[in-house]
C-alpha cells in the first residue's frame, strides 16, 4: 500500500505473478455453473464458465471477470473523468464503457488486463472492484420482460435505452444497470451473485432463459471471442 493509492491492496489486478504463485480469480457463481453442466477454462488468470449450448433468443452470461472502477470525485472531477456525461448517461471508447450514475459518482468497466493502466491514469478518484461487484449480461429480444418480473425499474426504452445507466433494486440486491445496446450488463455484490444468478433464471425460465458464454469483451455478443 502506497501513500498516493491508499486501496492498491484491494486491486486483484495489482497481484504480481512469479515462478512461485500464479494467481488465478473465480466467480461468485462457478458452483452454480458447475452444477449446470458448464466447463470451467482459464482466460487472462479468470476461470471463466463455458457453456456448449451457442447462440440463443433469450439468454444470461456471467462477465464477473471484467473490470470494474467505481469513480467518486466532486462534480466537477466527474465532469472531466467521464467527458462530461450527464448523470444517467453511459459510453463506449472501444471496449471500455463510462458510466455516470450521479454527479459525484460513476462506473468504469473494461477488460481486465487493463484495470492497471486506466487506474494509473485515473488517480486516487478510482478504487478497483473488480472483485467486489459481479457482472451479469441479460439479452435476447425479452430481456425487458424478464426485468419487469425481477424489478420496479423502469426499462421502458424512452427510459432505459441504449447508453443509459441506473441503479437500484433487482431482486431485490443493490444492482448497477448499463444497456449496452443488445442486451443490458449489471454489476451486483459479490456475496448476491449466485442468489442473482439463480433468481434471474428462475424469472426467465418459462420465457426460455438459458445460461451462455459471451465473448470476455465488454459488449462482445454471444458466441463472440
């Protein structure tokens, strides 16, 4: 821990591999894929969960391997760290997306392998929780049905449409919500992800929701990577 980066032991990226430890992360829900008859591979020091089942019309992918920096700064250091998005706003710079949920307060998520650099470049106002929040992608063309039977939000598409973030309740856990076009990514506590996970297949279930692999990209579609 350093004096100009106070949370660099909570950053699972900062873990430095040698010839006598390889780190390697799991998901929060790695038994409940397991379970499902999933393959477990390792992808850029993740075990990430394989499913053999391909494309499909409604579908639910775990993307807790990416990155995640949650961002807090006054108005004006949000203004300038998010390219001045308005509270509730969301873009894509490649495979990075910028949220900013409040004016004080917004989300980074991107690959993995390059939670380090933009930490570096960020400063103090980005704390790594890549390992605190869990990623889950909802798509297919009934993913808002399924939202409408696991919360109150509103996903009506004038309120919720591409590029737009919020937070509130799903399933009852605190969730961060992005729609990143095709199919809407949320961020939930660690310790909720398999309840999520379990809650939000059980939701979709008699609508045909199945468990995929997506690509390890932010908005990579299914069967993509």
């Amino acid at each position: 821990m350093s004096a100009h980066d106070p949370y660099a032991f909570l950053s699972p990226a900062a873990v430095v591999a040698d010839d006598r430890f390889q780190p390697v992360l799991r998901s929060p829900i790695e038994a409940a894929h397991v379970t499902a008859g999933a393959s477990i591979e390792e992808h850029e020091g993740w075990r990430i969960a394989v499913y053999e089942n391909g494309a499909a019309g409604l579908w639910l992918s775990d993307l807790s391997h990416l990155g995640k920096l949650d961002l807090r700064g006054t108005e004006a250091e949000l203004d300038e760290l998010t390219g001045g998005l308005a509270a509730g706003q969301a873009r894509a710079d490649g495979d990075v997306w910028t949220l900013r949920l409040t004016p004080t307060h917004g989300y980074v998520i991107c690959p993995f392998g390059r939670v380090g650099d933009l930490r570096a470049r960020i400063g103090g106002a980005a704390v790594d929780a890549s390992c605190g929040l869990a990623a889950v992608a909802l798509g297919g063309d009934a993913w808002r049905e399924v939202w409408m039977r696991s919360s109150g939000l509103d996903s009506r598409e004038r309120s919720f449409g591409p590029g737009r973030c919020l937070a509130g309740s799903v399933m009852r856990a605190q969730t961060i919500a992005v729609n990143l076009g095709e199919h809407v990514l949320m961020l939930v506590g660690w310790e909720f992800a398999e309840y999520f996970w379990d809650a939000l297949l059980d939701a979709g279930g008699e609508l045909g929701l199945v468990p995929v692999t997506l690509g390890v990209g932010v908005g990579q579609e299914v069967g993509a990577g």
